[in-house]
C-alpha cells in the first residue's frame, strides 16, 4: 500500500514483578493525523479541525495530563439544536484507545464522523490533550 504507516500497539502490566503481556502488534494503515498540543486552564471548547471519517478508522488514541478535561465532536459543549455529536469525558493519564480487531477495545471510540473537535479543559492547571487516528483511506479511482 502506498504510504504505508504501521502504527504499533503494545499493551502489558507489571504485577509482582512479571512482565504480563506486552505483545507487540502493529496495525497497517496509509494515513495518520495526530493533534497534541497544551490546554490553558478553564479554556472551554478549544477548537480542533480534525477531520475524521469513522469508517476509515482503524486506531485512533485519545489521552490527557489534565483532571478535568472533556473532548466534545462537532460542536461546542454550549451548542444546542444540534448539540455535540458526542462527549468525551477523559480521565487523568488514562488513554482511550481503539484498534481494529483488538479483544477489549473492539468498540470504536469516535461513533460519528468528525469535522471538529472542542476541547474544555475545567481543571485549575494546564493540561496536554493528544488525539489521534490513523487508517486505511477509502479506495479511490475506477471499481
């Protein structure tokens, strides 16, 4: 496949001194966009133009350092008729992660096409919020 990006997943824990897990995979994909950037405290809606076709999707990461952070699709959190697509309420250092085909994340975080993101951060600090996606672009040309 043309541009060709293989996005490595690794998962594992460190319990009584084992190492349990940690196989590594990697996912094939031709595209990835990744938006990481800080997050002033008390920002709310910080828009993110990200477009991301769900369909298309074959991982996608979602992370922050911050304690009170919600990631909202489409629209801010103070729009109403529509409101946002979805919320994301995001936990301190904790990633919400999907991969194709993976036991336990086989459910796609992003259930609607994305145009924008609006991200509040409600915490006293600033934060980092990262988002990222990657996959397979549909075929083009000729059938």
């Amino acid at each position: 496949m043309a541009n060709e990006v293989k996005v490595p997943l690794v998962r594992s824990a460190k319990i009584g001194g084992a190492t349990i897990g940690g196989v590594d995979e990697a996912v094939h994909c031709d595209y990835q966009q990744v938006f990481q950037q800080s997050i002033g405290a008390g920002v709310a809606n910080y828009r993110v133009d990200m477009p991301v076709t769900v369909a298309n999707v074959k991982v996608s990461a979602i992370h922050t350092t911050g304690d009170t952070v919600t990631v909202y699709t489409n629209h801010p959190s103070t729009a109403t008729n529509p409101g946002p697509d979805q919320t994301l309420v995001l936990a301190k250092n904790v990633p919400v992660l999907y991969a194709i085909g993976e036991a336990g994340a086989a459910t796609p975080t992003l259930t609607t096409d994305v145009t924008s993101f609006y991200i509040t951060n409600g915490g006293t600090s600033d934060c980092v919020v990262s988002i990222g996606v990657a996959g397979q672009q549909a075929p083009t040309g000729p059938a």
